[in-house]
C-alpha cells in the first residue's frame, strides 16, 4: 500500500476592490497599454480597511474546507505560505486556526516568497506520508499592496492581493495514482539583491519596500522553471506531453510563454489568470488552481503540474493527479 496526499478541496479568497491599469494610471505614471505589453496584466485586487493577509487566508480556507466537504475541526495541520504576515509574530496560520475554531492543532507559516505555496505543499505531503498529520489546510495569502513602493511604477504595477487554499488528506491505495506524486525544490540565497525588501525587524525595524531588478529576474525565472519543470517530470515518469495542466506562478505573461515554449507546452494547456489578479505571490499558484477547478478545465483524474519562483531565489515544482 502507498500513503499519498490526495487533494480533497481548494478555495481561494479576493480582496473587495478591484484596480484596472487605467485606475492606477491615475495616480501612477504609467498606462494601461505600458502595463498589458510588459506583463499581460490588465487587474488586480487591493486589500482595504479590515481585510488582511490572516483574513483572506480564512475565507480561502473556508471555501476549501466546503469543497472537500469537511468541517474544521476534521484538520490537524496549517500551514501558510506568505511574505507579508499580519505581524512580525505570531505565525498568520495561528490566526486562521483560531479563526476556523479549531481548538489545537500544527499551525505555522511558511516564508520563501512567491516559492511560497510549493514549499508549504511539499512539507504538508512530507508530514501526511509520514504519518504526522491526516489532513492539512495549506494555503498561500498576501496583502503585497502593503510592501510596494508606489512611486516605482517598475514594481507597484506587477502585484496584487489575495489568498488561495487546498485541502490535503492521507490516503492509502495499491496504485498509488492519485495525490502528490512528486515535488522538487530548490533554492540559491546569492541572488538576494535581485528581489527583495529593504526593511526587517533585525536589520531597520521597518516592514520596508520590494525592490526588484526585472529584467535579471526574468532571466533567472525561465532558466530556473523549465529546468525544475523537468526535473520533477523525470521524477514522476513522466514528459510534458503527459501533462493535462500547468498551473505555473503567476508573475508575468511573458515568463508564462517562455517557460512553455520551452518544454513545448500549448498555451491551451496554461493556466492563466495573471491578466485579472496580477502578481499575488504566495497566493498565485493556488488562487489559479481553484480557478480551474472551479471553471471545469482541471477534471478528476486530470494530471497537473504546479511550479513557482521567488525572492531568495527560491522556486520548485510538484506533479499532482487530482
């Protein structure tokens, strides 16, 4: 028998407000064309009063646990993937748990950026194979609006807020075909300067602004993700053209079309949902899989394949049969 994490659910969660490029165009030096050339992006949601990284993580965690058809109580894990917490401490994912109602159960964050939600996805299947947890909230949420610089038109056009959340659970089976069927992750900490925050409780006790150098952080993130891409294939057995999606990371049109091409992926095959939320970091991939889950292009028994690259860098990849 093969013990493997089987996706039971996901939901995702928006702030209220939406921005079109035309609306930032207002109080930003830039234009929509400007933006949808560079980026493809044409939208974007905004955190308000009231709504937060904590906030939006429940409510995406609300609708998965719905659609998995479990009540709160039934999970013993959380973890969150995010860059923009509510507070220094404690972990946002205590917050949703106490949010959730659930008494006592593993609850932390995880922080590797827009990587974010694959990192949080490969500990949840490491500790649900082991035996440590049965079922697992793992969700992605951020308030980037929050750490943008919005005098840098580079940067402050590119993100958005947002939350995105999948329920995992243990299931013993003879095949083993269904779940988590391989992930790989990696990272390289000598490119820190090419995307950050200058700010932090240790260095300038300030939260800080994202800085980033574009064009040497596309460079990285299509050599980077088509390498992983198929690194994580040959782990499954698998070659592209056994791949039914890609739900890849969120940051970019272009980075989209260039990691495909490369593995001679159709575009049709691309999950893309960049044009109406942007950059959502942590919350981009799992805000796209619900999507297409919800729409009816991701099927069951349908082979997916999640990967992302963020500051750090870090960037991985995971094979998944729904």
């Amino acid at each position: 028998m093969i013990r493997r994490s089987i996706l039971l659910g996901t939901g995702s969660a928006l702030p209220v407000r939406a921005v079109s490029n035309a609306e930032l165009a207002q109080t930003v030096d830039t234009s929509d064309e400007w933006i949808v050339e560079r980026t493809g992006i044409r939208n974007r949601h905004i955190a308000g009063d009231g709504e937060t990284t904590a906030t939006l993580a429940t409510q995406a965690a609300q609708e998965a646990l719905a659609a998995a058809g479990l009540a709160a109580q039934d999970i013993d894990l959380i973890i969150l993937a995010t860059a923009t917490p509510d507070q220094t401490f404690p972990a946002a994912a205590t917050k949703v748990q106490a949010a959730l109602g659930i008494d006592d159960c593993v609850a932390f964050d995880v922080a590797a950026v827009c990587s974010g939600f694959l990192y949080a996805l490969t500990v949840a299947d490491s500790m649900i194979r082991s035996g440590a947890a049965q079922r697992a909230l793992v969700i992605g949420s951020e308030t980037f609006s929050r750490i943008l610089d919005w005098d840098d038109r580079a940067t402050c056009v590119l993100f958005g807020d947002g939350a995105g959340a999948v329920v995992l659970g243990a299931q013993e089976s003879e095949d083993g075909q269904r779940g988590i069927l391989a992930a790989k992750l990696h990272a390289d900490g000598r490119h820190n300067q090419l995307l950050y925050v200058d700010g932090g409780p240790s260095t300038t006790q300030t939260v800080g602004k994202l800085r980033m150098k574009g064009q040497e952080v596309f460079r990285h993130a299509v050599v980077n993700l088509a390498s992983v891409l198929r690194e994580v294939m040959e782990l499954a057995k698998l070659t592209p053209a056994d791949i039914d999606w890609l739900v890849p990371h969120q940051a970019n049109a272009r980075i989209l079309d260039a990691t495909a091409r490369k593995l001679k992926l159709s575009p049709d095959r691309v999950v893309v949902t960049v044009d109406r939320h942007a950059n959502t970091s942590a919350a981009s991939v799992p805000l796209a899989l619900d999507v297409a889950m919800r729409d009816g292009r991701i099927k069951p028994g349908d082979l997916v394949v999640l990967e992302a690259m963020g500051g750090g860098f870090t960037w991985g990849a995971c094979v998944l049969r729904v």
